[in-house]
C-alpha cells in the first residue's frame, strides 16, 4: 500500500512540473511579444522630395514719376522647359522692347499694332515665342529641343529683363535670397525639433506598453 501511494505521488510531482513547464512557456512568449513591440518605434516623418524643377518669383512696387505701379517677374525651369512672364507698367515697354530687338533681332519677328511676336519651330513643335504687349511679356523656350547656346542667351536676357523691370540688381537680389535661405533653414530646424520630440513619444509610448 505504501509502495502505490508513493508511485501515485510522483505521478502527481510529474503533472504539476509538466504544467509549470507550459505556464513558462506562455509567460515567456508573451514577453518576448511584449519586447518585440517595445523596440518597434515608428519610423521618422520622411523629408518632402523635391522635383527637378525650380521657379523664382518676384513681385516688387517700384515707383515711377509720382505714382506707386506694381511689376511682377515670374521665371520658372523645368526640365523640359524655360518659361518667363512680367507684367508691368507700360512706361516701361519701351526699354523691354529695346532689349528685345538687341537680342533676338528682327528674325521670326511678326508685329500687329503694339504686338510683337517671336517665334520658331521645328517639324510642328514649337521650340520659342516671346510675345510682347504694352505692359506685358512671355518667353517659353522648349529646352528639349533648343540647343544650349539659344537656351543660355535667353537665360542671360531674362536675367536681364527681370532687373530693369522689377528694378532690382544682382546684389539686392542676393541678400534677398539669403534672407529667403535663412528663413527655409529656420523652419527645417522647426520641423526636425518636431520630429524628435514625436519620435520620442512614440518611444516612450511603446516603453509604457512593454510594461503593461
């Protein structure tokens, strides 16, 4: 009778280690479940891409005799394209036509009235136009197709013609930008603290859920 007894006793000692064996299995699993989530942070907000493009604008007041007119500059490259758009007051038609005529001569040049027009294609496709009206002008080059040397001149003249319109100088124009770079890297800096300080409570967060 005792020799059974003692056999059934370690039968029982066997179930209970068994069971103890499959609770430390469980509790281990879900703490490595539990880990495995602590170390999983978010990933950072990623920077915005830039696209191969690049556009200067500039809307300047420049005063002229007494009275206060508004002149605006827009230059905008792309890839594929050179596109340059003013407006301005019409006293100051007279030098933009002049500077004009200078550069691109009378070829292709097509005039109705006070407007003036260049143009040239190739096998259909428009390559340039410059139109020039009282107060307003638009050059489009096609820079898949110009060839780099037209492409550079009529960089250099809208270069030009954004200074006596707008009636800024290169040395203006560069502090202008620094001004602008400075304020673009102030935000960066912003935007960068932001992040951090979201990546942190996305880290503490995960630590609080570790624990729990």
């Amino acid at each position: 009778m005792n020799f059974k007894k003692s056999k059934n006793v370690n039968r029982s000692i066997r179930i209970v280690d068994a069971k103890r064996t499959v609770c430390l299995m469980l509790v281990t699993a879900l703490f490595s479940t539990f880990s495995t989530n602590a170390q999983t942070v978010p990933d950072p907000p990623k920077p915005p891409t830039t696209s191969s493009s690049s556009s200067s604008s500039y809307s300047i007041e420049v005063d002229t005799d007494n009275d206060k007119h508004n002149s605006s500059v827009s230059i905008s490259i792309s890839d594929d394209s050179y596109k340059f758009r003013a407006s301005y007051n019409k006293s100051k038609n007279e030098g933009v036509k002049a500077m004009l005529l200078d550069q691109l001569g009378k070829k292709n040049l097509t005039q109705n009235g006070n407007t003036y027009l260049w143009a040239n294609s190739q096998s259909g496709d428009e390559v340039f136009e410059c139109k020039l009206t009282k107060g307003h002008l638009r050059m489009y080059v096609d820079t898949e197709v110009a060839s780099k040397d037209f492409i550079e001149k009529i960089n250099k003249l809208g270069n030009k013609l954004k200074y006596y319109i707008s009636g800024t100088d290169p040395k203006k124009e560069e502090v202008r930008n620094a001004e602008r770079a400075k304020r673009e890297i102030e935000k960066a800096e912003r935007e960068l603290a932001r992040a951090k300080r979201e990546l942190e409570r996305a880290e503490r967060e995960a630590k609080r859920a570790a624990k729990n």
